[in-house]
C-alpha cells in the first residue's frame, strides 16, 4: 500500500509540478480542467446517480466550463460565479454538517447536483486566475490547506482527545484542527514579515488587509478547509464508500485531494479582489 501511494505521489508530482511551474496558462487551465472534471464524475457517484449519470454529470461540468469562459477573464467576469460558489460553502456547507440532510432526500441532492457545477467550475476559474496572479501565489494558496492538513494530522496524533465530528470523521480532533491553524498562523506571519517569494497569498493579504486582518482571514480560509474536507467525508458515509473512487492508487479519488480546496478557492479570490 505504501509503494502504490509513493508510486502515485511521483507520478502525480512528475505531472503537476512542472506543468504549474513552467507551462503556460493555457495548459496549466487545461490540466486543472481534467482534474475539475474528475472531480465532477466522483461527486455525482458520490450523490447515487447512476453510473450513466455520473459520466454524463461529467460531461455537463465540461460543458459548463467551457461555456463559463465567454464570461471572459479577470476578476470582474467571475466575481459573481466565486460569490455564487462562496455562499454555498458559508450556507450550505455548515448546514449539512450540523443537520446531517440525508441524499434520499430528492430536493437536497438536486440542489447538491446543480451547487455542484457552480462549485466545481468557480474552483477551475479560481485556479487559473491564482496561476496568473503567479506561481508563488497559486502554490501558497495550496500551502494553507497543506499545512493546515499536515499540521492537524501530526497534532491529532499527539495531542487529539477531544472528536471533533465523531459521526462524519472519527479520527479528527479539536486539537488536530487547533495544531493545523497555528501551523498556518506561523508560516504566514513568517511570510508577511519576510515578504518573501512574492506574490504570495500571505503577503497579498497583508498589503490589502493589513497584518491582524490577514491572520484573520487566514483562520477562515483553514476553517473553511475543514468545512471542505468534513462535507466530502459526509457525502462518502452517506454513500458508503471510503474513498471518492480508486482514480489515484493508495490515495482514493481526485475529491479526496482537493475537497478542502473547493471552499477555500473563491474565498481567497474574493478575499485578495
């Protein structure tokens, strides 16, 4: 298990890392479109649609991407579709895990089918327009949700006691959660106090918000990612499954990789706009 997760670690890196350092927008938004893709076909497995409908759900998030881009670039044309994709998130997402709304529910998971486009589109808009901003911005965007995922998981380890949502996600604590956003807070202050690697996220914030704002705001954006990540866990025990697919060996579906990003993705854009 370990060598397939490894394996597919360097495969994805090998893919991804040169394609978002050097290759030109256009195939970076290309990439992340396949990824976004994907990442439609498992939410639609996820929400019990038939496996016909799951592919075709797939197709319509395509279509839909391509039809968003006669809004045309910058921040002005997809402000609406990163608010759109904002307020689900602030709304919909704390419902569903303090309500816990069942997918047998017809009106609930057709409001999941159709929130779904909107989500999974805003995040492809909200990656490309990062990866215009700078390849230092895009990867420091990604940072927040890896430290606050790495910092949780090693704090959770040595200091998790008390369940943070014991019924969607057993092996999360308050202390986990707690050890992720000190990780964030440190490496942000760091950054906005060096300025280094700019344009970064941190340093954007800070010049926007000025430097308690931006630690503000970066405490959002890591609870967000919670948000993220605990809506797909309860999507998946709702469906029964463990992981989103088996599209990546050892590490699950494309969901499991990005769920914490769907959330944080147009927040930050409208936070930095």
């Amino acid at each position: 298990m370990l060598k397939t997760r490894v394996v597919t670690a360097i495969v994805l890196l090998a893919v991804f890392v040169p394609v978002t350092l050097y290759a030109p927008a256009s195939a970076f938004g290309a990439l992340i479109g396949l990824v976004v893709v994907l990442a439609a076909w498992e939410w639609g497995r996820l929400l019990g649609l038939p496996a016909i409908a799951s592919y075709g759900y797939a197709a319509l998030a395509a279509v839909a991407l391509l039809a968003s881009l006669r809004l045309g670039p910058g921040m002005r044309a997809t402000r609406p579709l990163f608010e759109a994709a904002a307020i689900f998130w602030l709304l919909a997402g704390p419902f569903a895990l303090a309500r816990k709304p069942q997918l047998a529910h017809g009106a609930w998971r057709a409001f999941l089918v159709l929130a779904g486009l909107v989500v999974f589109v805003a995040c492809w808009h909200a990656l490309v327009l990062a990866r215009t901003i700078g390849v230092a911005f895009v990867l420091s965007v990604l940072i927040v949700v890896w430290l606050a995922d790495i910092g949780a998981y090693f704090s959770g380890k040595a200091f998790g006691k008390h369940k943070l949502a014991v019924t969607i996600s057993p092996g999360k604590t308050w202390e986990g959660a707690v050890g992720g956003w000190i990780a964030v807070l440190v490496v942000g202050g760091v950054a906005m106090a060096s300025e280094a690697f700019a344009p970064t996220l941190f340093l954007t914030l800070s010049t926007k918000l000025g430097a308690v704002r931006a630690l503000l705001a970066l405490t959002g954006l890591v609870a967000f990612s919670i948000v993220g990540d605990l809506f797909e866990s309860l999507l998946k025990r709702q469906a029964g499954v463990k992981d989103s697919s088996a599209l990546l060996p050892g590490h699950g579906g494309v969901l499991d990789r990005i769920d914490a990003l769907l959330p944080v993705l147009p927040l930050v854009m409208l936070l930095v706009a």
